[in-house]
C-alpha cells in the first residue's frame, strides 16, 4: 500500500478513537494509542501580538527585529515539551522501518552514542538531540496513530505563546531573578536538562517554554525573518528552501539568561554535529546538540489530509 494511501486509511480508522471525547476548544489529553501514555493539549486563543525585541533590550540581537505586530490564529500546544518517554514509542515501533523517509528499508538510524548523555531518560524527561526533520517525523508518526495532525509550531506561533499576553522581556517580565522559578538555565541547572513540568509555567499553563531544552520550530532561519514578513499580517511563517538552517527558540539548560528572552532566536549551526560517525552525516541525530529538543502544536482547524500529505512532503523533502 503506498504511504500515503497507508496514512489516510490510518486516518480514518483512528480519527473516531482518538478525538478528545468533548471536541470543544478546551484542555485535552491526547493518548498515543498502543500504550499508556498520555500527553496534556493546551488551548491558545487567537489574537495579535508584537513580535521581536524593542530595539532598547538588553541582550538583543540584530536578527529579532525590527518588531512587527501579527494576528496568529487558535490552536493547541503541548503543555510540556516531548518526552523521551513518548518519542521511544516511535523509535521502537516496527512500523516506523516503513514510514520513516530516510530511504526505503531503514528505520531511523540507530543512536550510536546515549542521546540521554547520562541527564535522565524513563519517567519525563525531555527528548534531545535530534534534527528538525526527526522531530517532523515524529509527527507524521503520530498522525498515523491519532488520525489528529500535530505539527511543530512556527515561529510566530512559539513566540505568541511563550509571551502570553506580555511585552517583557520574559514572560513573567523583566527581572531576571525570577528566572529560576520558570526555567532551567545556566544558573540553576547543573549542567542537565530537568524532568518536564518541574518548575512554574506561564499564565497560560504552558511549562519549559524557556530554558530545559530549546525548541524547534517550522520556519527556516533568515536573520532578515521580519522584513521578509512585512506585508504578511496573519499567521506567519517562512517556509523552507533548504535542509539548513532552521530555529530554535525559549534558549536551554546551558544557556544564560539572556539566551532565555522570548524574543530569542537560535540558529541551527553544522558543529552540532561535529562527532557524528555516520557518512552522510545523519539526518537524525544532533551529536552536539544535547540541547535540541521540540513541543508539539494542533492547529484548531485541521487541514484535510490531501494538505496533510503536502505539508508533511514539503517539510520532510528540505
């Protein structure tokens, strides 16, 4: 059965199942059919917000401005960051050999080192050292599963959420020994990321969105990302051209405060995978990049799954 024609039966089958069993816009738990596991679905309202930094921030960086402001339309986003837990059941699954877009007969490549560096890795920890495109196909995993399209979130949409409703340098505003009630950073983290949900979230019950582990998100990274944007006014997003470089936000357990800011940006960089021994390089694993790690996104508006099949062609292919 062509892959396609596998996910949209898959679809079908699974979509009665695995729909939350009150479809409003509410907080959900989303079960990964097969196994106990659940994951928490947080409600973000539409609205506008200002994106970037104001150019008088302490700490910004050219790349996060000039500031523009966007409408960004609802959807769900995972309250904690993907769990090793949770990613372990894609790796591991048979199924995975079929769909997982490397070539036509591997799985993703075996993990040649311990990708949990000895931080944690059973019982909530967060996922880690991955590339962008495992991330998506984790996603893609999980439609299959779901019948429900769970994506990454855009940039925009990262930001909008982490900010909840502020204009201050972090979330919770501009004092950052406040920090470590919020975030593992430099600071406080021991040189480790931290089991997910451990620490405070933001007003709108999201948690780790700064610090932990960074994030992946959709666009492809351009310093000149808001000049581009300027004559898009809802729901932007810049789609990707190449396999790098792409973007990561909130900052991690390794960073300083200051990499921590909502505003900013962490572009993919090739020494990430400086130790990897594969030729090619692995499309998976990020050796030197402990620190890269991703939350999941529900558009409130599914796309059909002909549009499905072209967004995740699309983000697989660069």
């Amino acid at each position: 059965m062509k892959q396609t024609h596998l996910i949209l039966f898959l679809f079908i089958v699974n979509t009665a199942l695995a729909q939350p069993s009150d479809t409003s816009f509410k907080v959900y738990e989303q079960s990964i059919p097969g196994s106990p596991l659940k994951f928490k679905m947080i409600p973000i309202a539409g609205g506008s917000f200002i994106m970037g930094s104001p150019a008088n921030e302490t700490g910004r960086d050219l790349d996060e401005g000039p500031q523009k402001k966007f409408s960004i339309s609802p959807f769900w986003m995972g309250a904690f960051e993907v769990t090793h837990d949770e990613f372990d059941l894609f790796f591991k699954d048979p199924a995975t050999s079929q769909n997982s877009g490397t070539d036509a007969i591997t799985r993703p490549s075996p993990q040649y080192i311990d990708l949990s560096w000895d931080m944690g890795r059973d019982g909530g920890f967060p996922v880690n050292s991955m590339q962008q495109k495992t991330a998506v196909m984790y996603c893609r995993w999980l439609y299959s599963k779901t019948g429900i399209f769970y994506r990454l979130p855009t940039e925009a949409e990262w930001e909008y959420a982490c900010r909840a409703g502020s204009s201050s340098k972090y979330f919770f505003g501009d004092n950052e020994k406040d920090l470590e009630k919020y975030a593992w950073y430099k600071k406080n983290s021991k040189k480790a990321y931290h089991k997910v949900g451990q620490l405070k979230s933001n007003t709108w019950g999201l948690y780790d969105m700064l610090g932990n582990v960074s994030e992946w998100v959709m666009d492809q990274y351009d310093e000149n990302y808001f000049t581009k944007m300027n004559d898009v006014a809802v729901d932007p997003e810049l789609k990707p051209t190449s396999r790098h470089p792409k973007i990561l936000k909130g900052g991690s357990y390794i960073d300083e405060a200051v990499e921590l800011r909502s505003a900013n940006r962490t572009k993919w960089l090739p020494e990430w995978n400086r130790r990897d021994p594969q030729i090619p390089k692995s499309q998976w694993w990020l050796t030197d990049a402990p620190f890269a790690g991703f939350r999941l996104v529900r558009p409130l508006k599914q796309p059909s799954p002909e549009e499905i099949d072209k967004f995740f062609t699309l983000y697989l292919s660069n």
